[in-house]
C-alpha cells in the first residue's frame, strides 16, 4: 500500500513536470516492472492528454447579462413582497379583531363555572388526542428511517440540492443590475 502511494505521488508529480530527473529515472525503472502501477500511469496520461487536448467551453457574449434581465426586476420584487406582508398582517389581524369582538360579546356566557370547566376538560382531552397521535407518527417515522434508508439519504440529498440552487439564486439575484439609460428622441 505504501509502495502504490509513494510511487502515486510520483506520477502526480511527473504529469506537473515537478518530478526531479533521479526520482523520474526511478518512477519509470518502477513502472517497467510493476505492471499495476504502469496500467494506473497510462491511464493518467489518457486522462491528463484529454483534459489537456479539450478545447476551454466559454459563456456566450453577454451570457450574465442576458440572465439577469430575465430575473425579475427589485422594484417588483419590494413591490410584491410588500403586499404579501400587507396579506399577512391582515390574515393576523382580522382574526385578532373578530376575536376580541366576540369575546366582549359573549363574556358573560363566558364567565359561567361549568361552561369554563366543560372547555378545560375539552382542551385536556384534545390534546391527550393530539399527543398521541404525534407519537404514532413519530414512532412510525422512527420504523420507516430504520427500514428504508435509502429513502431518507435521498430525501437529504434532495434537501441539498434546494439549498445549493437557492444559494446559486441568491448569488445570481445579489450581482448589481447595469443602469440602462434610455435614449429619447
């Protein structure tokens, strides 16, 4: 294993032209006798003659450019951002309002002992339900991790992804936009 190593770093270093002239001598006097190491060293000279021989793959002219105008623009952006907020605060606020109408309407229905002493016994028993079902599924999940693996590797794969494209877009959505001045006239 230490030999394969040695003599691996000196084929890594032959290929850079790093390789002094008595450590080179060596590395060929090796690979005349060793047939494994020698299929290994043709087949990283194939290798570093075709990265060496393929031609460099260049964007097209104006490739970033092109891109970003397609993206939509941040005045678009600020301006539906804002009215999902506006959506949101809303959604939280009617709710609230409708709530305390309800509540100043019916507090005195409200305040009887055994109306208040019926919903705690629902709420205990809702949630006794609730707890139970969430260990159900949790100790189903638990078997489901166990038995299928593969499964779960997959679903973290997955979950890399979106994080590496969602960092991409964030990268691409960061790069400042040209100023484009229109000609009038």
């Amino acid at each position: 294993m230490e030999h394969e190593e040695r003599y691996y770093l000196m084929m890594m270093g032959a290929l850079d032209n790093e390789l002094p002239d008595a450590e080179r001598e060596e590395l060929m006097a090796h690979l005349d006798g060793c047939a494994d190491c020698r299929r290994e060293w043709q087949a990283l000279l194939a290798i570093d003659t075709l990265f060496r021989q393929t031609p460099l793959l260049m964007p097209a002219v104006n490739f970033a450019e092109r891109t970003l105008a397609l993206l939509p623009s941040s005045r678009l952006r600020v301006r539906a951002l804002s009215a999902v907020y506006l959506i949101l605060l809303a959604s939280g606020v009617v709710p609230l309002l409708l709530a305390l109408f309800l509540v100043a309407r019916y507090a005195p229905i409200l305040q009887q002992p055994a109306l208040v002493e019926r919903v705690v016994t629902t709420l205990v028993s809702a949630g006794r339900v609730a707890a139970t079902v969430v260990g159900a599924l949790l100790a189903g999940a638990g078997r489901f991790v166990v038995e299928q693996p593969a499964v779960v590797g997959l679903m973290i794969l997955l979950a890399g992804f979106v994080l590496l494209w969602g960092g991409v877009l964030q990268r691409l959505l960061a790069q400042p936009a040209p100023i484009r001045v229109r000609n009038r006239g």
